[in-house]
C-alpha cells in the first residue's frame, strides 16, 4: 500500500472515514495513530437526569393512583431512549476523536444489554466511554456494577437462598473466557459469589450482605471465600480472556472473516503483559506491518451505524425528522441501545441481506437528493410489549419514508471543483471506496450520472460511488 493508501485505511477502521485534507496531505502512520487517542476523558453524554428518572422509577409509579396516567409516563419515559440514540449518533457524527466512539460501539456490543430503561442504558453507555480506550479490567467491573447489567442478567435477583446463574454465565461466556473455557460447576460458584450484588432506587450499586453467600467457594480451581470482585479477578488472570477479546478485536478492525491466529497471539499476549490496556493493544494493532497488508483492505463489511455516521461526517445532513436516525439504524439491523440479544450483534457478513443491501445502496440518493425510499419496520419487542399491554392480537409494522434530509454540499464541492470531468470520477472512487473499481466499471457507472453543471455533476457522482457495493466494505 502506499501512504495515502494506509492513511486511508486506518481512518476509516479506527474511525468512520478519512477526511478530505487529511487524504490529500498523508503523514507517516505513527503520527497518524498517536493523533487517535484524547488527552482527556470524554465528556459525559447526558440526556436523562437524575431527577427526571427519580419522578420516572419504579417508587414513584407506585405512588401514582390514576393507571392511565402511569402508564403513559412509563411510555414516555421509555421513548426517551431515541433522543440518547441520536445524542450518541451526533457525538460520533462531530467527534475530533472517532476512535473513542467506535470503540465505545464495540463495547456496547460486547456488553450488550437492553433494558428499556434509558437513564440505566446513559449510565452504561458513560462508564463504556469513560473506559472504552482505558483499562479492560477496571471497565468490567465497572460495567457488571452498573444497574443495566445487574438488571439485564437478573443478578438484582441472585440471593444467597435461591441464586441466579445468568450473569456468573454470560460473564464468563461472552465477556471474557468464551465458549467451553469453563465448567457448570463454574457457573454455580461465580453466582454465589455474586449474591447480594444489586442496585438501589437511584439506579446506584449496593452490596447487600445479606443476601451475600459467604461460604467458600472453588472457581476455576481456586478456593476460597470469594465475592464478585475476586471472580472477575480470578477472570482477567486468565490469559484465555485476553485472547478472547484479541479475537473479537481482530474481526471488528482488521477482517471479518480471514483470522490470522498468529497475529491474533501476538496481540494477546501484548494485551496480557499490559495488564489489559486497550489503548496499547490498539497501538499495536495499527502500528502492525500486517495491518497494512493489502488483503486486509475492503475486508469488513461497514456495519449501520458506521455508515449512516460516515455519511454525515462526509456531507453534514439536518434531517427534518429526527426519528430517522432511528428508523435506518432498525431496518439495516443496528438499533442501539436494542441489541438482538445478549451476545449482541453479530456482525460481518451478517450486516447484509439482499433486503439490507438494496436499502444500503438506495440510501445515499435518500439523504443526499430527498429521493424518497419507503422503511418496512418490524416492531421492536418493546412496542411488542405495550400492544400487548392494550391488548392488540396482532403487532403490525409500520411504512416509513426517509427523504426529508437536507445536506450541506458546500465544503464536498468546494474540494472537487479543481477536477476536469474526465478526471473527477476516478479520483474520487479513489477516495470513497475501499478497493478499486475498473475503467469499466465506472464507465457502466457514469451512464446514470446527471449533471448540466460542474456542481450537479460532483454531486451526481458522488451519489452513484456511495450507493455501489463497494462502498459498503472498509
């Protein structure tokens, strides 16, 4: 790859793509990759406070006598989960640090819950980003700490007479061992251990030592009187974990499908000696000749939430209804904050369907030229629910229409104007794609491009690349 070409590729894996000025000027990727990571912690996203979810948690429904009245302040309440979706998606969308935010989507993802509760969802989604480029081991005790998780997996109520085995399973199964790296039996003895790990009425972690388990307990062939905490360190001394997580880092930034288990090795053992240091790890990873290595380019499918973030960091859009961001993110399988299930989303090849696919290449035409396309979204379990609650046999979807967006041209033109019309097309599939297209291929292209002016011409262009299958790898 030449410089440009590496340049490229790193911008567009440790973050959602490269800009124009820094495509154009290329720097030497340890200058690249040191620009990746803040000085300073990330700032809180907030959007629920603490007071709007005290009138909004379970006490204070309890204290209100009218049902109907309950029950529209809980559907309210639970709405407000979009409007933390889009404060995230803006975050990513004007983030000076972008890898911040892709590694918080990898994390949200590796410690998926779904609550329908979105001051617990703001909670867990801050401790993520305060920890997502920091140290693995301080994350996941803080995450298994957080009222989201304890809630998801039940452990509110894991108590000593009647223990639940929901967490002490998914911590060891997806959070850090994986599959068949250890027993049932191992399973029993971490819930015990996590008896009495629950959460108050503010959303805030207690220790209720009553409920604790304090017998002795034998984990992964240590014994002793352990508590939560000692299991998650008895976790991260296992170098099987730094592995499973070097796996899962392998496939979301270098490829989704070839897995080079020596380059894997190397990364966790790296990761281990560091005592888990994320930001080292990914130092590593990009600063690797083999990161580089051209069949890793085009090698990962974009998922959702990447691409609708890189089109709006390529041509700022002002979408007139907001619940759009929502809407593409569920009908092309991304919802965030509403993972499948509590391994999340699977990822990869998986991102892309011949439903999926058509949506993903209509779209650039939608946001770009208000080309109206019409969403077919299925329900999510939460409206499930509440037509359920009143009663409704049947939970339909429902017909949505995207087109309503206005982009800001001005910048993306400004920095093409300079091109011949001969010129334009292959320097900016250059630019846009992953991998090269043929003469051909951009000659068949071109038939369907409009433009009477060098302006509409750019624009019709750019539309055309962004809507090819190729645009939908990194």
């Amino acid at each position: 790859m030449t410089l440009q070409e590496q340049n490229k590729l790193l911008y567009a894996r440790a973050g959602f793509s490269i800009s124009i000025a820094d495509y154009r000027q290329p720097k030497p990727i340890k200058e690249c990759v040191a620009g990746l990571f803040p000085h300073a912690a990330p700032g809180r996203l907030e959007m629920i406070s603490a007071e709007e979810w005290a009138e909004n948690s379970p006490k204070a429904m309890k204290e209100l006598t009218d049902e109907l009245t309950r029950k529209e302040k809980q559907k309210a309440f639970r709405e407000r989960t979009k409007d933390l979706n889009q404060l995230w998606i803006q975050a990513m969308v004007e983030a000076q640090y972008p890898l911040l935010e892709k590694m918080s989507i990898f994390w949200h993802g590796h410690f998926a819950t779904r609550t329908n509760n979105p001051y617990f969802d703001q909670l867990l989604l801050n401790d993520i980003r305060r920890n997502a480029l920091g140290n693995f081991g301080d994350m996941l005790k803080s995450v298994s700490k957080s009222p989201g998780m304890l809630q998801f997996l039940n452990n509110q109520q894991n108590k000593k007479a009647h223990p639940n085995e929901n967490f002490a399973r998914e911590v060891m199964e997806l959070f850090t061992l994986g599959r068949g790296h250890y027993t049932e039996q191992d399973i029993k003895e971490a819930a015990r251990a996590f008896t009495g790990w629950a959460y108050d009425e503010y959303g805030m972690f207690v220790f209720r030592k009553g409920q604790h388990d304090d017998g002795e307990k034998q984990f992964l062939g240590k014994r002793g009187n352990w508590n939560g905490d000692d299991i998650l360190n008895i976790l991260l001394e296992q170098k099987q974990t730094a592995l499973f997580i070097s796996q899962k880092l392998y496939r979301y930034f270098v490829s989704d499908e070839k897995i080079d288990d020596k380059h894997v090795q190397q990364m966790a053992r790296h990761f281990y000696e560091s005592n888990y240091d994320i930001a080292a790890l990914l130092k590593h990873i990009f600063t690797a000749d083999w990161f580089y290595d051209d069949s890793v380019k085009g090698a990962k499918v974009k998922a959702p939430v990447e691409l609708l973030v890189g089109y709006q960091r390529l041509l700022p859009i002002e979408f007139r209804n907001q619940n759009t961001v929502t809407y593409i993110q569920r009908v092309l399988g991304q919802h965030l904050f509403n993972p499948p299930n509590v391994a999340g989303w699977p990822g990869g090849k998986n991102w892309i369907d011949s439903s999926s696919l058509v949506i993903r290449m209509q779209l650039p035409q939608a946001l770009f030229m208000s080309k109206e396309l019409n969403l077919d979204l299925k329900p999510t379990e939460q409206e499930i629910a509440i037509m359920h609650n009143v009663n409704r046999n049947t939970s339909p979807g429902k017909n949505v229409r995207i087109g309503q967006a206005v982009a800001d041209w001005n910048n993306h033109i400004a920095a093409w104007k300079e091109y011949r019309r001969a010129e334009l097309p292959k320097a900016m599939a250059e630019y846009l794609l992953p991998v090269a297209v043929s003469d051909a291929q951009l000659k068949a292209l071109l038939q369907f491009c409009d433009g009477d002016n060098e302006e509409d011409y750019i624009k019709s262009v750019s539309i055309l690349l962004m809507g090819m299958p190729e645009y939908q790898l990194c």
